[in-house]
C-alpha cells in the first residue's frame, strides 16, 4: 500500500500543473457562463486625444497582456461545448468519405511506410557498404549513420510524398484528412530523427548523450508520443472547422491538447535528468524552460490565432538540437583524439575542432535568442511596434554580426598562434635523472607568441567596443560625444595612475627589447625563476622552488636572461702536483666525446666539453680548468654529468686529485731510513747529559 502512494517529486509536479489547468478551465467557464462580454469601448478610444501621448511601449505591454487574457477567456470558456462540436465534426468529416475503409488503408500503408522504411533503407545501405564502419563508437562512425539515416529519410519522404499525392489527394474532405494524416507522420518522422541520432535507444556505443538504454528508450518514446500528438492535432482541428465545429470549441480543444503534450514532456525531462548533476542538470532545467516557453506561445497562438512566435521558438528550439548534436559529435572526436594520441601527431586538425566546438555554440546561442526576442517582444508582448523591431534588429543584428565575426576571429588567432608559434612550455617539477634541469627552461617560446595573450585580450576588448558602438549608431545615438569623452576620460586616467601608466609604458619597452619570453629563466632584482605569463603590467616569473613572482614592468630593474642564445659553464679541478697534464688533456677530450655522443645531450652542445689547461700552481694542487658551451636550459645537468665522468676516467687511468693533507720530506733516503734518523735525533734531544770523570 505504502508502494502505491509513493509519488516522486516529477509525478507531484505534473498532478499539480494539471488540477491547476482543469481548476482554471472550470472557473473561466464558469465565470463567461456567467457574465456576458462587454462591447469594446472603440468609440471612446477613437475619440481620446490622450491615446497617441499615452502610448508607451508599456501601455502597448499591458493592452496585449489584457487582449491575450480576454481571447483564453473566452476560449476556455467554449471548453465545455468541445466534445460535444467535435464529435459532430467528426461525424460530417465521416459523412463525406466515399470509400472509408479503402482510404484509411491507404493511410495507414503511407504510415508504416514512413515509420518503418527508413531503417530497412538504412540496414540496406549499411549491408552495400560493408567495407566502412557505420557502428562503432569513432565519431566518424556515428557521422556516417547520421547522414546515411537522413538520406534514407530523403528517399522515404520522397516515395511517400509522390504515393500521397497520387493515391491520397481527392475532393472530398475525408481525403484531405488522408493526406493531412500521411504528412503529419512525414513531419513527425522528420522531427524525430535528430532525437534518434542523440539518444540511439538500441546502439548505446553512438549514443551522443550520458544516459543507459532505459533511460534513453524512455525518453525517445516520450518525444515520439509528443511530437505525434501535436502533429495530429495540428492537421486535424482545421480540417474540423472546415467540417462545421466552430472555431472557440476547436481553439479550447488545442489548448487542452497543448497543455498535455507540456505535461507529458516536463514529466519525462524529469525522468530522464532524475540522477544528472551538474552542467546536466543544468541543461535538464533549460530544457524544462523551453518546453514551458513553447507551450506558452503555443496557447498564446491558439487563442490569438497567430503562430508566429511560436513556429520562432519551434525552430529556435530545433537549431538548439542540431547545435547540440553537432557539439556532442565534435566532444567525441576530440576525446577520441586524444585517447588515440593523434593530437600530437595532427595538431593542426585537432586544434581546428576545439575551434569549431568553442564557435558554433555562441553563434547558435545568439541566433536562438535573437529569435526568442522577436517572437516575445514583437508578437507576444507588442513592446515594440513593427516600425521600432525593424530599426532596433538592424542595430541587434549588426552588434551579434561584429560579437559573432569577432569571436570566430579571436579563436582562429588563438588557433593560429597554438599551431604557427611555439607553444608555451608547461612548468612541471623536476623528475627522474632530470632534477638539475632549470623548471620550465626547455624550448622557449617565440617573441610573438609570448605577447599572443595581451594582444587576444586587446583585441576582445576591440571587438566587443566596437560591436557596442555600431549598435549605438543605427539606433540613431551620436557616437561622437562618446569618443571625444572616453579620449577625455582616459587622459584623466592617465594623470591619475602614473604608477600603472609607468609599468605599461615600461613593458611595451621590455617587450620592443625582446628582453624575455615565456619559458625564459631570469633573475630581476632578488627575484629569479622561469617566465610563465606576460600581461600588460606585470609579468609572473616561477622560481624553481615552486613559489611565483607576480613583478610589475616598472619594477624590473636590470634583467638577466639565463635561457638566450647558449651557456658557457667552466669550472676547475684540483689535481695533484704530479700530474701528466697531456694525459689528462686526453682523457678529458674522451669524456667530451662520450657526452656529445650521448642521445640526450647529443643536440644540446655547441662547443664539446675539453680541458683548457692550468689555471694556477697551488702548494699542493695544480688548478685545471674545464670547459663546454651548450644550449640554455639543461647546463646544470650536463656539468654534474661531465664531473661525473671526468672522475670516473681520472681514476680509472691513474690520475690523482689532489689531497689536503700536509707530508713532511726530509733531505734524502728512503722513508725507513728517514724515519730511524728522526727517531734517534729525537732520542739524543731527550736523553739527560752524562757526569764527566775526574781527571
């Protein structure tokens, strides 16, 4: 028992939008049951001198909003006579068949034919190219079946279209119904396919959307059983009220049938983003909107008997799914791409499709809402006049074309300046046998491509200005006083920031010197550490212990650049006193070799590691310099290396380093003999004298 009473929260909703709509319908029946409609006052309004001054966009508002109240009133208020004026509809639209039977059969085949068709087509040319893939999970799979099942659909829409005409079309009413029947299924098979390609209820690897297969057959039929619903209806309440139902009566009816397909779709979007979270519930609410939006315009319309905003938010909505199916397939073959390792390998293409999938969904989003604009401000509303839409859409148009040709422009700069220049190197830890290389001083990047993200950012800035400016200007604004204010504006600005002025001026001057670049190890003052961003005052340097230094221009000071051009490293090694120099010579060309030798360091040296001779005559040491020129970047690693070796060779061949310890050498002999000498003088001086005998 307690099973059967669990209602969740979507079944909760819907029962209550529902006893909202009927508790509506019965009052506004109730109430123009009651009260007669009282006469316009026309007269008056003709008259009032007060009219023209008094009508405001606002007035236009509320006068639509009062217009679009009276017309639901009235037509909720037939709602009771519906069923009655339908059924007798439908009995006249019955009367006028001349072979019922024989004309439904025709119907019917018509359907099954545009119902089924499709896929055997599409099974058929799948089976006749059986040499490509058409079902795996690559994208380029998942394209092939999308536009083989459009061009089966094609064919099937083609066949159907001429079998109608010919076999459906008569002079007789019931015929019309026939062939409004056929072509209904032929726009519902229409409408259906980019749902088939999003949710694929039987192939889960194609499935463009997050969802398992119950979900997705739920959903798919729940689109199926709307569109359906709505498509009859729309086809068969005209032929209605060509058969004699009056036209209140058939408005109430479509808004009831509205008010169920909205029901029934809010119910499954509700279902079907029960256990998404995140920008997927996000999308799921979205959803629910537009739904609640169309069905809004489409009772506004039916009482109205105006459908232009609602075929907008039709096809505004239909631009939404296509976009997001394009946005789905492009995300596959990205994430694809970078699974396979191909982004490497095709950095041109895969940078493309980022730029593809970051362009298409705002140019998408700005046609949709210009759209839903005009439907909601000029048709629904009336805020604005036809006069007024035409000057304020030539002014919208013109600001979305420059946002929309300057947004394609900003991301085929960044495409460009990813795939031309040099791309910025990632400051990673140090790892492995790597631990001297400098964080982050590996390939530099490029001089331009070091300043791309101040000039991107100055140009976003340009483009979204000047789509603000030529929208101000075909509204009629004078734009003149706005430039010679924001000149005036910004050389306030400049007298008040000295500071900030200072450090942009100086970083145009570091950046005219080339003095640095992203990925460049430097040292500024106290502060050191890899170059990682350059914006327009300051630039942000790492130090290779992980902290960063955010430095303005004006502080800079003296900049040693540790990453231009080449390193000379030198460095000296005490040997002992008797060392065969040639030898040493020898030995450390050989080390040279072997390092220059070495793939990891092979293309890193300019000049090879040598000995450049005695550098000084210590006590005990002769001082030997060393010294090679590589490639900023990996100096550290190769000297400790080269050290490393050079000792392994001295020791190897007999060569000593020289030692701290003091050694004592006396005039000659051997070192026995030298020891005995020392002892017995040692001797002597300690023992006591000796009494001398008397004489």
């Amino acid at each position: 028992m307690s099973r059967a009473f669990n209602i969740g929260p979507g079944r909760r909703v819907a029962a209550g939008l529902a006893l909202f709509v009927l508790g509506l319908v019965i009052t506004v029946s109730v109430a123009g049951a009651a009260a007669p409609a009282e006469a316009p006052p026309a007269a008056t309004a003709a008259v009032n001198p007060l009219r023209n001054e008094l009508d405001t966009s606002f007035t236009r508002m509320w006068a639509n909003v009062d217009l679009i109240s009276d017309r639901l009133a009235t037509v909720l208020a037939a709602l009771p006579a519906a069923p009655r004026a339908l059924a007798d509809a439908t009995a006249t639209l019955l009367d006028t068949a001349a072979t019922p039977l024989l004309t439904l059969s025709k119907v019917l085949v018509v359907v099954l034919a545009v119902i089924w068709l499709p896929a055997l087509l599409s099974r058929l040319f799948m089976r006749w190219m059986r040499h490509l893939d058409f079902t795996g999970p690559d994208a380029r799979a998942i394209l092939r079946r999308g536009l083989l099942d459009i061009v089966a659909l094609g064919l099937t829409v083609a066949v159907a279209g001429v079998v109608g005409r010919n076999r459906l079309l008569g002079p007789t009413l019931f015929d019309a119904f026939a062939a409004s029947i056929g072509l209904a299924t032929i726009q519902w098979r229409i409408w259906m396919l980019p749902f088939l390609i999003l949710l694929r209820p039987s192939d889960p690897q194609q499935r463009l959307i997050q969802a398992d297969d119950q979900r997705a057959l739920m959903a798919y039929r729940s689109a199926g059983l709307c569109f359906a619903a709505g498509f009859v209806a729309v086809k068969y309440l005209p032929l209605m009220i060509d058969a004699g139902m009056p036209v209140p009566p058939a408005q109430a009816v479509g808004v009831v049938v509205g008010t169920l397909i909205m029901i029934g779709a809010v119910f499954a979007l509700q279902r079907f983003f029960a256990q998404s979270r995140g920008w997927r519930k996000t999308m799921g609410n979205v959803a629910k909107v537009m739904v609640l939006v169309g069905w809004a315009l489409w009772t506004i319309g039916v009482s109205m008997l105006r459908f232009e905003a609602y075929n907008v938010v039709f096809w505004a909505m239909e631009v939404a799914i296509a976009t997001y199916i394009i946005e789905r397939l492009l995300s596959r073959a990205i994430a694809q791409r970078e699974a396979d390792g191909i982004a490497e390998k095709d950095k041109n293409r895969f940078s493309l499709l980022h730029v593809a999938r970051r362009t298409m969904v705002p140019v998408a989003a700005a046609v949709v809402l210009v759209m839903l604009a005009r439907s909601w401000l000029v048709d629904v509303f009336g805020i604005f006049t036809w006069e007024d839409w035409r000057t304020f859409d030539r002014a919208l148009i013109m600001v979305i074309s420059v946002l929309i040709v300057g947004h394609i422009a900003y991301e085929l700069l960044g495409y460009w300046s990813s795939t031309r220049l040099s791309a910025p190197v990632a400051v990673a830890a140090p790892i492995g046998d790597h631990e001297d290389a400098l964080p982050g001083a590996g390939q530099p990047t490029s001089r331009l491509s070091s300043i791309m993200p101040v000039v991107r950012g100055f140009f976003g800035v340009l483009v979204v200005a000047t789509a603000l400016l030529l929208g101000l200007s075909h509204l009629g604004v004078n734009i003149s006083p706005l430039l010679a204010g924001a000149g005036i504006f910004g050389l306030a600005f400049s007298f008040g920031s000295q500071t900030l002025v200072k450090d942009i001026v100086s970083g145009v001057f570091f950046v005219a010197d080339d003095a640095f670049r992203v990925g460049e190890y430097i040292q500024a003052g106290s502060h050191k550490g890899t170059v990682e961003k350059l914006s327009l005052r300051s630039v942000r340097v790492r130090h290779q212990n992980g902290q960063f230094h955010t430095i303005p221009y004006g502080q800079l000071g003296a900049v040693t650049n540790f990453s231009r051009d080449y390193a000379t490293i030198k460095f000296n090694l005490r040997l002992a006193r008797d060392t065969d120099m040639e030898k040493a010579r020898k030995l450390a060309k050989k080390v040279g070799a072997d390092l220059s030798a070495m793939p990891e360091y092979a293309d890193q040296f300019i000049a090879p590691f040598k000995m450049q001779g005695v550098t000084d005559i210590e006590p005990n040491a002769l001082l030997c310099r060393f010294k090679f020129t590589v490639k900023p970047g990996k100096q550290t690693m190769i000297q400790r290396e080269a050290i490393k070796r050079i000792h392994k060779a001295f020791h190897d061949s007999g060569i000593e380093f020289a030692s701290n310890a003091v050694v004592v050498q006396g005039r000659g002999g051997t070192m026995q003999e030298q020891s005995l000498e020392a002892a017995g003088a040692a001797s002597t001086t300690m023992a006591p004298p000796q009494p001398q005998p008397a004489a």
